[in-house]
C-alpha cells in the first residue's frame, strides 16, 4: 500500500485568514505551526496546502477536518495532496539553463531525485521539470 501523503490541500479558504488557518489546523492536529508543520497559501486558486514535518495518520487528520465544525461553518474541504511526477518552476532568472536545473533537482539535498525531463518556457520565465518517480518532487 502507497504511504499517504505527508500534504494536505485545503480549498475555499477565503473565508478564514491566514492567521485563523493556522489556529485551526493547530486547534485540530493538537501540533505546533513551524515546529511540526507548515503552511503555504496560495491565493491565486483559494487553496492552502499544509505539510506535516511530524509523522501523523494524514489520512485521518483530513477526517477529522471534515468533520470539524468550524470548518464546517467555514464551508472548507480537505484533502490529502496528490502525488506527482511533474512540477513547475516559476520566477527564472534569463539565462537559466536546463543542464542546471535538471542537476539542481536531483539533489538529494534539496528533497530532489532523478529526474527524467525538463522543458523551459523562457517566455513565462518558467520551467517543467518531471521526476523519474513521484518522490523527487519536494
């Protein structure tokens, strides 16, 4: 059986301020924002994804959000983060090249791992780089 993902998504955030996410996800989990978990917004699409540095059961972590009344009352769902082979890297300087990158995330330092294609769009300043396998992928 696949190991669940240490990630949950939460959508429709947009009724609950960064600040009052964190308590919350702190209030269900019982853990500690930074020290056993993190949070990243993304505005753009309504979404907070929220990684756990701590093992936990993430599975029953988004059962027990769902079930939470506040996030009830807050019309938010959650679930856990998908796995997948490909990412996007935004925000390239000019001159980058895709020697450099396929390098940069196959270290395994940077939670890299082989990876098996990068295609550039120079025009976007961006990139696609695919993982030989979903767990290069940090």
């Amino acid at each position: 059986s696949a190991e669940a993902s240490p990630s949950v998504v939460f959508e429709n955030i947009d009724r609950c301020s960064p600040d009052c996410l964190q308590i919350l996800l702190e209030n269900i989990s019982g853990l500690t924002l930074d020290a056993d978990f993190t949070v990243e917004l993304i505005p753009e699409i309504n979404v907070a994804v929220a990684t756990f540095i701590k093992s936990i059961d993430t599975e029953e972590f988004v059962k027990q959000c769902l079930q939470h009344k506040r996030v009830r009352e807050l019309k938010m769902t959650a679930r856990l983060l998908e796995s997948t082979q490909t990412i996007k890297a935004e925000n390239l300087p000019d001159s980058i090249f895709p020697d450099y990158l396929r390098v940069y995330f196959e270290s395994t330092r940077n939670g890299g791992g082989p990876v098996s294609n990068v295609q550039l769009f120079p025009e976007e300043n961006s990139a696609i780089i695919t993982f030989c396998d979903h767990k290069g992928n940090a």
